[in-house]
C-alpha cells in the first residue's frame, strides 16, 4: 500500500520508531529493500535521489509503483535531496508520493522561500514535502552534502516550520552521507537532537544513517527521530558480496549470481530495521 510521508510519519512519531528509508537505483536493490520490508512485517520508504533518478530513467518506476501499491506493506515513493522545482515535478509525475526539497546550501531566508515554493506546489497534489535546516557531511556518494556540518540550531525549527509549511525535517546533528572511513568517528550530538524534539511541530529525519554506530543510531531512532537515511550500507554489502560471486564462480546468469547479493543486501536492511524498532509494525497502519 503507498501512502504519503505524512501518513507514514505521524504513526511512526506517536510510537516512538523510525521508518528507514533505503535508496535504491535498479530492479535488483528495489526487491531487495521491498522484500526485506516484507519479510518483516515493516513499514519502509523506498527513496531515489536525482543522479539515481536520472540513472534509471522514468519509465522505471511504473514498475515501482505497482509494486509499492501492491506491497503487503505500506511504503513511499520519496525523492530524497531535490534541488530545484523542476526535479520535484518530474518526480511528482513518475508517481512519487513524497519529496524532500534540500535549500539548507542557502541561507536562511534563500532556503525558506525555495521550501515554500515547493510546498505551496505539492500540497494542493497531496504530495508531502520535507525540508532540511543544518547540513550534513559529505564523505562519498550521490547524496552530497557539505564540506562542514552546521548543526541545527533548536530556535530555527519553529520558525522554519511556521514560514514554509513543510511536513518534516532533516536535521543536522552530526551525520555524514556515506561511508566513514576509520579514522573518522561520527559524533551524533543527541543532546541538540532532544532538545528539537520537545520543541518540533513536525517529525523530523536523519540523513547520514550508514555505518554509524548502531547504540547511537538506535537511541536517535527512538529519541524525536521518525525517519532514517541509508544508502550505503547496504549497496555496500550488495555489491561486494556481488565482486565476490563473480570472482568464485565467473558465472554469467542473473539466477546464479543475484541472490547471494541480495541476501547479503538484506540482512543489512534487517539489522537496521530492528535498530529502528520498525520491524513488525506494519500493522499498525491499518
Ligand atoms: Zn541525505
């Protein structure tokens, strides 16, 4: 079933988990993210940004969208880290029932008018819009992000909220798109995240979900937080266990060389999904 971030979001802020929201960019990733979902009785949100928009082409989510509707579970079409209007409506008529629209590269007051935009476009639609203040870290990967991270400041939420309308909001605590390397410790200042929290109109979404530590990510998971971004994670663990197939076998059938690959994809997703609390509460939405 496809519902709206909104829809999707205020059941996972009343009880207190988060709903992981996978990018994928080909057939293989969206069914191992939809399967996963499945098998596990969990709400999930299947989310593209635009350089993977572009990769697989509109027609592609004909078939996306079919399957969301026909999924045992509810789920969401959602651009993550539209830039500009137009990306928002091309997305909008591929079916998409969610965009995030990113201005936090501007300054405030640039980044609200852009929101607004975008809000006074998608709602008569009834597409939901989330917005970002802050910004995340950029390590790799087509997500971006900026070379510093601000961290969002508690007093701008209401504001930012009340001047654009959105429906939630990535905030800024400590996360980077991407993959860390070892040297690098993520420091998730879940004292700022609190403190947004008991003050927030709306839920609010945490970008940079991969390899961070999992007590951190599960406590933010269930401390304000009702949505989370991964993407490298699992494509990690897709495409090496993928490079590994190959090399043993050479093979060269889809059948033979698939489902390892998508197994190894899944059990991220699960280990996130527990992390999240979201495993097994499908049920909720009925
Ligand atoms: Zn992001």
């Amino acid at each position: 079933m496809l519902l709206t971030m909104k829809e999707m979001l205020a059941v996972a802020r009343e009880h207190r988990f988060s709903v992981g929201a996978f990018n994928i960019c080909d057939s293989l990733l969206m069914k191992t993210v939809i399967e996963t979902a499945e098998e596990n009785d969990s709400p999930v949100i299947v989310e593209l940004a635009p350089p993977e928009f572009d990769y697989v082409g509109e027609e592609f989510f004909k078939y996306v969208v079919e399957r969301l509707e026909k999924s045992s579970v509810p789920a969401v079409l959602h651009l993550d880290h539209g830039r500009t209007l137009d990306q928002v409506k091309k997305a909008i008529a591929c079916g998409f029932t969610s965009v995030m629209i990113d201005g936090s590269l501007l300054d405030y007051d640039g980044n609200a008018a852009l929101t607004k935009e975008v809000v006074d476009y998608c709602h008569p639609l009834g597409i939901s819009v989330e917005a970002e203040i802050g910004t995340i870290g950029t390590l790799n990967g087509p997500e971006g992000g900026a070379e510093e991270i601000v961290y969002t400041k508690p007093e701008d939420v209401i504001r930012f909220i009340r001047d654009t309308g959105a429906d939630s909001l990535a905030i800024a605590i400590g996360t980077a798109h991407g993959i860390y390397p070892s040297d690098k410790i993520p420091e998730l200042r879940l004292d700022i995240l609190r403190e947004i929290d008991a003050i927030t109109p709306v839920p609010l979404v945490l970008h940079g979900g991969s390899s961070n530590n999992d007590e951190e990510i599960h406590e933010a998971a269930v401390s304000g937080i009702s949505k989370v971004n991964i993407a490298s994670d699992y494509r990690k663990a897709f495409f090496e266990r993928l490079t590994d197939t190959l090399n043993e076998t050479h093979a060269f059938w889809s059948g033979d060389v698939y489902p390892e690959a998508i197994e190894a994809g899944k059990e991220v997703i699960r280990h996130k999904m527990k992390l999240f609390e979201c495993t097994g509460k499908a049920g909720l939405y009925k």
